[in-house]
C-alpha cells in the first residue's frame, strides 16, 4: 500500500478501492507547499519536492489534512499532530537567503522595539501582489511585503509587525483548522502604536491605488 492510499485509509478505510489514488513531488511549489485534487473517483496529491526527504508519518500528516479539508471534514489523528509540530519547527532549517536593504530596515526597527531583538531575521521579500499587502510563510519562512509599502515608513513597520507576529505565534491547530490571528495574536497587534491610526491609512492608500486592483489584507 502506498503512502498516499495509507493516509486515506487510515481516515477513512470504508472508502478503500474508491478512488484511484496518485502521488507526485513537484518542483513548481515553493517550499513545502502541496495540494490535492479530487476529480469524480481521482484523488491527486502534489507536493513540493522537499518532502520527497521528510518522513513518511509527516507526509501523511499533510496528506491527511489537505484530504479532510476537501472533503469538508474534521478529525484529529497522531500524523497530523507530527506534521503540525514539523512545520512550527522547519523554519530553523530553512536557508536565509533572500534579503532587500529596506526591509532588512524594518525588520530591525520592530524587532528592537517590540520584541527586544528575539525574532530570528527570516528571509525578506518584495512581491508585486495586488491580493495582499504581507504574508508569512512557514515553509520558506519568508516575509513578503506588497512594494505599494515602500517609502512608507510607518505603514510598512505595521505590516511588518503583523507578519513577524505570525512568526512569532505561529499557529494553534485544532482538528482540520490552524488559526492564526488567535485572540493573543489580536491583543498583540493593538500593542503597536497608533495601530487603529494606521490601519486606516492602509485603507485609504489601497482605495487611492484601487485602480491599480489592491485591495486591504494582511495574511
């Protein structure tokens, strides 16, 4: 039995001989991205390719949990514990290989001021993304920040706060969810200064840019 109709199984064993089940490791993702499709009786998954030297156990763990939430379901199971605890800790291992001179900047600035220097700097990015104005990702861990922020001082050292934030609080996994912007994470945000002030103006610049197809949000 393969591992990706082990996973399925170990779910739910009476879909066994249901679906025609498909594994590939992919180099299009970004680090340790995947997903899965389900087509009629097709299941694809898709990883990226650094999982090809993860344990099986947590690659079942992903497998499961991107199976359950297109199926629409909840459950808890020990693999999807193992690959929960991988990804809060892989960001250690991650190479630091992407850096911009402003960002590096800010990034200095937030991490001195609200966290007394403990945030580990991750990779840095500029992105041109109309959909968001700052994301992190675990599996690269990579901060990325729309470049409508350049220039803009105080309004990319808050981006850049609620991004070292998820960095920071990571995420509380419960079933088939991971929430993110948690209760703690929210009293956390206010802690920076004059935050409703610039949530404000990161809504009006993006209306100013709306022609340009942004819109306001923070991963």
């Amino acid at each position: 039995m393969d591992l990706a109709q082990k996973s399925l199984l170990e779910l739910f064993p009476e879909k066994n001989g249901k679906y025609m089940i498909s594994l590939k490791y992919s180099g299009k993702f970004s680090n340790y991205n995947a997903n899965v499709r389900l087509r009629d009786s097709r299941m694809e998954f898709r990883l990226s390719r650094e999982w090809e030297n993860i344990s099986p156990e947590i690659q079942m763990g992903l497998m499961q949990l991107l199976i359950l939430k297109a199926m629409k379901k909840k459950k808890s199971t020990h693999y999807i514990d193992l690959y929960h605890s991988f990804m809060k800790n892989v960001h250690i291992a991650v190479p630091k290989e992407e850096s911009e001179p402003e960002l590096e900047e800010s990034f200095s600035r937030v991490n001195g001021k609200y966290f007394y220097g403990s945030i580990e700097k991750p990779n840095l990015a500029w992105i041109n993304s109309v959909a968001k104005l700052g994301s992190y990702e675990f599996g690269s861990d990579r901060i990325s920040i729309s470049k409508i922020l350049s220039g803009r001082e105080k309004l990319l050292d808050y981006v850049m706060y609620h991004e070292m934030l998820h960095k920071k609080h990571k995420f509380n996994a419960a079933k088939s969810r991971s929430m993110y912007h948690t209760r703690k994470f929210r009293e956390d945000e206010r802690e920076f200064a004059s935050s409703s002030e610039i949530e404000n103006e990161l809504k009006n610049l993006v209306r100013k840019n709306r022609g340009w197809g942004f819109f306001f949000r923070k991963h």
